[in-house]
C-alpha cells in the first residue's frame, strides 16, 4: 500500500515544506468576511484542533485547504504544493461533514470505489478494519446508522494512505458512544504520525485528542497553543460589583484585571487572580456589593469565541 | 511538481487516464441495476409499447413498397430508440443527483478528474442503453411479428444504439442543469414529447402541416429518420444528418457551460 512509509519513521517533506501553511488568506462570500486574514502553519505529525462556534470560518479555511474554494486573497501551500496537487497524489485527505456517500453503494463497494481512484491500489480491507466497519462491509450505505457512515468517510480518507487527514466536525450528529467509538479509531491512527486537523466546537473534544488548538472567532484566530495554554486564556472568574463612575481605562489599572466591562454603576472585571482583584477591589476603590463567580469551561470557551468575548473595552 | 521526489512520499504521481478505472465502471452498472424506477423505464416501457403498438395483425403482413421489412420491425426499431435514448439521458440525471448528495464533491477530494467521470457516466449510461436495446430486439424476436433480414435487425439495433449517443450529451447537460432528485421523471416526460415529435410513437404525416415541419427541427427526428432509412430503403436527407450534428453541438455546448460552472472554484 506505501512503498516507502513505513522506513521514513516521523515523515517530514524533504525540502521542510510544513503540512499546511496559509499565509495571509481571507475568505469573501460578497460582503460577509467568512476569514480574515489567516496565517497559520501546522508542522508534520501535529494533531490540531480548530475550534470555534458555527460560522466561526472554520469550514471556509477547511475547504480552501482542500483546494474546493480559492482564498479571495492570501496563498495556501498543502505540503509544499497547490491543494489541488496534494489531492490528485493522494497526500491530503478528508471526512467532511455531511453527505458524500451513495446510499445504493454497500460499504465495501463504496471503499473499493474510492480505492481504484488512487494511482497505487489501496488496501480496502485494511482501511475498513481501521476504521472499524469491517463487519459492516456488505451492508448498504443507506441502512448504516450516521456514526458507522462517518466511520466510512473515515476508511474512505485513510484509502490514499495520506499525509494530511482533515476532519471537518467529524463528530457532528453522533451519540456519546459513537463519538467514543470514532475518536478511538482516529486515535489509534494518529499513532501512525499523520498530521491531522480537525474542526469542532465541542471544547472536550479539543481538549482530548489534540496537541494543539486553534482557536477561531469570527474568521480570525483569537488564540493558538496547547490545550491548557487556551484553557488558561478561558478559565478564571468573574467579579461584579457596584462602583459608580468607574470608567474601563481606571478598571483595567487593577493589578490582576485581565477583561473588565461597565454596565452603568455595575462593573464586571474579569481575571485569573480573583482574589488580588478582590483585595484591591474592597480597600482601594468604593467597590460594593462584591459578588465572584467562576466560569465552567464551555462558558469560558463562549465568551472567548462569542461577539462579546475578552478584550473588550480595555 | 517542484517538491520532493526523493522522499518517496513525493513521488506519488497522479493518476493516469485522469483516475479513469474499471472497477468504478463496474460498480456504477450494477448500481444502475439495482435501480428498479431505471430499469423499468428504459427496459420494461419500451418493451410493452412495442406489445401494445407494434402487434397489430395488419402491421406484420403489411410490406409498404421499397421497405425491405414490415411495419411492426419499423415499431420495434422505434421503440429500441426510445429505450435507448431514455438510458443514455439517465447517465446524466444520474449525476444530478450525486450533485445533491455530495457526492460530487467527495469526488473532488480524489484524483477522479471531472471528465474521467463524466466518460465513466457515458458509459455506464451506454451499457444500460445496450441492454435496453438488446431487451426491446429480444421481446421482438420471440412475438415474431417483426419481419426483416437479419442484417438489418443488426445494423438498426447497432445505429439505434450508438446514435442515442447524442441523448448522453442531453442527460448531462439537464444533470448539470437540473438540481433535483426527481431530475428523472422530468426527462422521462421531455423524452416522451421529443419521442411525438420526433416521430417514434405516431408517424408525423398524421399531424397538421404546421406542426410536421415544427417537428423537423425538434432533436429526435434526424437521428429517428436515421435508424429508420436501412428498413425503408429511403436515401438519407442532408437534413436529417444536419439536425443530429446541430443538436449534438447544442447539447455538447450546454454540458461544457454548466460542467465549468459547477466545478469552478468560488
């Protein structure tokens, strides 16, 4: 199935090129900026989540990666080369979202399909077994349950043995065990050293299986690093309090006060530090009514990604 | 390419004939198959028209002069047309609907290039339209009211089934056109009008002056007039072969406009 795969060890292109990299790219459907202005590079063998609520522009990136849209401005390089290179020799592939499959197909016939397409043949059975349908091989696409169909969208882009696997929200739909049941294949894939991203707005699922997350709000990347480094950004909490005439200039002067917002008398700071804020708070200022709530971290998540995230009037 | 060849992984070429393979070809024909609503247009209608129309007792003992068959082989030459003509254009509603299944675009993530796919269509499209023909000749062999040479039930069998080739190009250019799921009974009945118009079901010397010579330019009667000529021993008209040539750049012209548009990168 790979010729040579197998003896490289970590695969690294010969001339360096990284897995992806786009340099600038946005994204225009008439006047809605779906992407704005995108720089980033994913090294081999890096799991990468993107993360960000819907019509946050992460399948707007996706598909210019894929080569299936061209960016309005910007360039996108997919291991080197065009998209649409990286596709026709099989080194990129994807599971998107929806739709995709032949309901009249059965799931071997559909695998054997896409596997002819490829120059070299591609091991169907392996691919099946990988992903976990091998049982269901002669079973028709459309009698398969929406998880065993991601599952084949799954062998059908492991086929080309690629270098690059994306996921455009590959869980969307599933029940809790049918998440589990893919994630643990693709788990158990990305031991190979594929590089992987994959697109979700569900933070657990960032959290669990990848290295690193992109955060994207509004076709802008608010934030890139490890889990914990992004969980950090999002977590700490909230303290509201009353204090007439604060203006968001004197708040954000608080030692510890990372977002602060005034809402008439009421002032709402937040930071990683409560305490510190607190302190300050109550012996400096004619603070009142002091009330501190922490944040769970989907609610942490939200206000990073939403429209009134962080950052806000500082 | 300007990347790595020596890495191994670089090395991987596209695929040649455009990702064109054999067993995608085999697999869309017996998908074709498994489809009850195609099979029963294109085999089973064509099929009973010729036992409903073509066996009447006057028909297979009529030997109209110069003919060098009766009038129930020129029904049965009729109706193999319209099967065919219907399994041609099924090649293109057929990628209708893999447009609004996504599956098209599955396809694009794949070295399949788009005219790979269109060839294979056509040609899945063509074996279905061999069938059909085969199936329409076979039921009337074994009624046995048709009478011509056996060379003739040959050729016309053969010309029936390669000149439905300009239906492929009319299948693909309402696929591409048409973005429906039922994009097939919507052919099946523009089929059936083309077929009065085009003389298949009625001849046209029963119409009003007016709508004859309307027919003449509609796409089915050239290539009908066409099929027809070895049993009736008429000369070819220059107009006939102009009415298939122009409709087959009509329906080319139509196909190549909408195939750009869908796969143009936005």
């Amino acid at each position: 199935m790979k010729a040579t795969g197998a003896a490289l060890g970590p695969r690294t292109d010969s001339h360096g090129a990284p897995a992806v990299e786009l340099r600038g790219i946005s994204k225009n459907f008439g006047h809605v900026r779906a992407v704005r202005d995108v720089d980033l590079t994913i090294g081999h063998g890096e799991i990468v989540a993107f993360l960000g609520p819907n019509g946050a522009g992460k399948t707007s990136t996706i598909d210019m990666i894929l080569g299936l849209s061209t960016p309005t401005a910007g360039e996108v390089r997919v291991l080197g080369m065009t998209a649409r290179r990286a596709i026709q020799h099989g080194r990129v592939s994807a599971v998107l979202q929806t739709g995709g499959l032949l309901k009249d197909l059965t799931v071997v016939e559909t695998a054997r399909y896409v596997a002819s397409l490829y120059h070299r043949g591609a091991d169907v059975n392996a691919a099946l077994h990988r992903a976990g349908i091998a049982g269901i091989a002669d079973r028709m696409v459309g009698k398969c349950s929406g998880g065993e169909q991601q599952r084949l969208r799954f062998a059908m882009a492991l086929l080309s043995d690629p270098d690059l696997l994306i996921l455009d929200e590959p869980t969307t739909g599933m029940d809790v065990e049918g998440r589990r049941d893919f994630w643990s294949a693709i788990r158990a894939d990305a031991d190979r050293g594929r590089t992987i991203l994959f697109a979700t707005h569900y933070l657990e699922e960032a959290d669990a299986y990848a290295d690193r997350v992109v955060l994207i709000r509004k076709g802008e990347i608010v934030a890139d690093g490890t889990s914990a480094q992004v969980k950090s950004l999002a977590s700490g909490r909230t303290l509201r309090a009353t204090l007439p005439g604060a203006t968001p200039e004197s708040l954000g002067a608080i030692p510890g006060a990372d977002s602060v917002e005034v809402r008439g008398d009421t002032v709402l700071i937040h930071s990683g530090d409560a305490d510190k804020v607190a302190r300050h708070l109550l012996t400096e200022t004619a603070a009142h009514d002091l009330e501190i709530t922490s944040r769970g971290l989907e609610e942490a998540f939200l206000t990073l990604t939403s429209d009134t995230g962080t950052g806000e009037g500082q | 390419m300007t990347t790595a060849t020596a890495s191994g992984q670089g090395a991987r070429s596209g695929p040649p004939l455009g990702g064109f393979s054999p067993t995608v070809l085999g697999l869309e024909i017996r998908r074709l198959l498994r489809n009850r609503r195609t099979v029963i247009f294109t085999m089973v209608t064509p099929s009973i028209f010729f036992l409903l129309f073509g066996l009447n007792a006057s028909y297979a003992t009529t030997t109209p002069a110069h003919w060098h068959g009766n009038i129930s082989a020129f029904i049965l030459i009729s109706m193999a047309l319209y099967g065919s003509v219907l399994a041609n254009t099924s090649g293109g509603a057929m990628i209708s609907i893999e447009r609004s299944q996504g599956w098209s675009r599955q396809l694009r993530l794949t070295p399949l290039s788009p005219v790979a796919y269109i060839v294979t269509k056509m040609m899945t499209s063509m074996v279905l339209g061999l069938v059909s023909v085969v199936v329409v000749n076979i039921v009337g062999l074994l009624s046995q009211k048709p009478s011509m040479p056996w060379y003739l039930w040959v050729a016309t069998a053969a010309s029936v089934w390669v000149g439905s080739l300009l239906f492929a190009a009319f299948g693909l250019f309402m696929g591409y056109l048409l973005p429906t799921e039922n994009v097939m009974q919507i052919m099946g009945f523009v089929i059936m009008l083309l077929a009065f118009g085009g003389g298949l079901f009625v001849p046209l010397s029963v119409y009003p002056h007016a709508l004859q010579t309307l027919a003449r330019f509609t796409p089915l009667y050239g290539l009908n007039q066409l099929v027809h000529a070895p049993l009736t021993g008429q000369g070819v008209e220059g107009w006939w072969v102009l009415n298939v040539v122009v409709w087959l750049m009509i329906f080319i012209a139509g196909a190549v406009w909408r195939f750009r548009r869908d796969t143009a990168r936005v």
